[in-house]
C-alpha cells in the first residue's frame, strides 16, 4: 500500500493534509485513488483550495518521512496560520469505493473553475489513499508580468494546451511544453514511422529530405503574445529526431477554437496560419535556437515534422500582449 494511511482514529476529528501545487492553475478535477486499499481505506473525502501568495504562507518545520507519527503542535500550529479550514471548498464531503481494481478511481469535477495554489484534503475520518491526482491547466497570475518581458508563451507552467495532433504512437505532444528538460525519450513527443515515404529518399540543395507526408500538433498559448525566440530540443532523439519542422501561428477567438478541435483541426480557407519559422533542418540530441522577426500577435501554433520523428522540448519566448490589444 504505497500511499498515505492514517492511524485509527481514536479521538474527536478527522485527518487531513494541505498540499502546494506543483504548478499553479486552474483545477477541473480530481481523481482519488485507493488502489490496494480494500478494508481500510478513506471513507469520504472533501477538497478545499485556495490562491495564496508567497508572503502568506509561513514558514514549516522541516518534517521529511516519520512514519508512525502525527503532525507536532508546532506544525499544527504553523498550518492554523492558512485558515485552511475555511478555504474554498471545490468538492463537497463524497463517499468514495473501496481499492479494488473496478472501483479505486474516484474522480470528484471541481465546483468553481478559478486559479489555484494550494489545496486542502480533507479525509473522513481516517484511512488509506493511494494516489492524489489533480488534473486541470496551468494559469500564470499574468497581471504580474510586463509586457516587456520576455517569457515562455507556450509552457505548460504558463498555460500552454495541446489541443490537438497527428500521431502520437510513443509520446504525447503535450510533453514538449512540459516542465525543465526531458531526461528521457519518453519524456517527449514522437510519432509512429510514416508508410508513405518513398523506398530511396531524396534531399534538396539545403540537404532537407523531399518526403510527401509530415506529422502535426498545434497548442494554445498560454497568453497572447508577439514570439521572438524559437527552441526546437531533439535531446535523446538520435536516430529517431525529425529530419525538418517548421513553425505557424495564427489568432483566434475561442468561439472558433472550439469549431477548430470539433474539426480536429482540418485545413480550412478561413484559418490562416502565419509562416513563424519556416522549414528548418534539424539536427540529432540537440538544442536549437532561433530568432524570429514577428509583427502579429498569435494565441495559437502549428508545430510541424517532416517526415516523422520525435522532439523533447518546444519553447517559444516572446512578449504577451493585452487581450484589448487582439482584434479577433
């Protein structure tokens, strides 16, 4: 039972830990795990959460890995501090099923669809939980960010979103706008081998293979804004990195971002793709850096490989501008 377990409760009260999100954000949903705990697991559980600021949290004690214990006075003291107890509440007191495999998953939707920083899990009265997920999207507090600042548009910290792609058979395209660098292949987006190319490939003069078909996948950025500085990272892609990409961006309403995912994002007259970065040689475990000239603002990219391939890391910096700024 690789997960937290509380003693039995043999005093008034209930259990419960107040968690800081790895990246702050906009939470949809929840999903409480108790696999393998089949006789003692949580019972019921409520989440709260709130959006604090870094001068509102105190100080904790260091604590670590003291299995058997409960938390001190002192630390019990230190979270008083939050008000915890009255924070937000996003899911009401919910039964949840015991850990056997056709019932452990409890996914409990969050009641109000704000920015957030900290939760607060409530468990009642005690028992086991295996796993804690928390699914939602990034969200960068932006009213904090200068519009002559030169920041990652695309990350996923800042609320960058994969909306959609055109393979995705040993990674997810979600990965590249995913935090740090990849350790891992894995860790990135790569595509299946594609059946049409040709049985002898060719190059052209600049050495970039003439190949019919290529792979996609546009993102969201996490603001609108005005990009400068590409990073196309093949790290751990060494015989298996795209031979070229190239980079479009566009700008959109969100009434005609919902069309585009209901149409899976199928060429169309009416969407115009900007040319960013145009068809580019890449190289194999390696960064590359490029500058980009840009006058529009985009709210969307375009990310495309030819033929096929896989890339760990995708950053574009650039300057965000104000959503009154955009004539969409």
């Amino acid at each position: 039972m690789d997960g937290w377990e509380t003693r039995r409760k043999r005093i008034p009260g209930h259990d419960w830990c107040v968690i800081k999100l790895g990246v702050p954000g906009v939470i949809h949903g929840f999903d409480i795990d108790t696999s393998y705990f089949t006789g003692n697991y949580a019972p019921s559980v409520s989440i709260a959460a709130a959006c604090l600021d870094a001068d509102e949290v105190p100080d904790f004690p260091s604590r670590g890995e003291k299995m058997g214990t409960a938390a001190s006075e002192q630390e019990v003291e230190a979270i008083r501090k939050l008000k915890s107890e009255f924070w937000t509440e996003l899911v009401p007191m919910t039964i949840l099923q015991p850990g056997y495999v056709d019932t452990c998953h409890n996914y409990l939707p969050a009641k109000q669809l704000k920015r957030w920083t900290h939760i607060r899990l409530n468990m009642y009265p005690d028992g086991g939980i295996a796993r804690l997920r928390v699914y939602g999207i990034g969200h960068r507090d932006w009213s904090a960010v200068s519009q002559e600042q030169t920041i990652d548009l695309v990350a996923m910290t800042n609320g960058g979103v994969c909306l959609g792609y055109s393979d995705a058979h040993f990674g997810h395209p979600k990965n590249i706008i995913g935090i740090g660098r990849s350790n891992v292949m894995s860790d990135g987006w790569e595509t299946a081998r594609r059946l049409d190319r040709p049985p002898v490939l060719k190059a052209d003069d600049q050495g970039i293979l003439q190949v019919p078909g290529c792979e996609w996948a546009v993102f969201k950025l996490g603001h609108p804004g005005i990009i400068i500085h590409v990073e196309i990272d093949t790290s751990h892609f060494k015989g298996n990195f795209p031979d070229s990409c190239k980079i479009e961006g566009c700008a959109i309403s969100p009434e005609e971002e919902k069309q585009r995912i209901t149409m899976k994002w199928k060429e169309s007259l009416r969407l115009k793709w900007e040319l960013l970065l145009p068809i580019t040689k890449l190289k194999p475990h390696q960064q590359h850096f490029y500058s980009i000239e840009m006058k529009d603002i985009v709210t969307h990219v375009r990310l495309t490989i030819k033929p096929d391939g896989g890339i760990s890391r995708l950053r574009l910096l650039g300057h965000p501008c104000t959503l009154s700024s955009i004539n969409l």
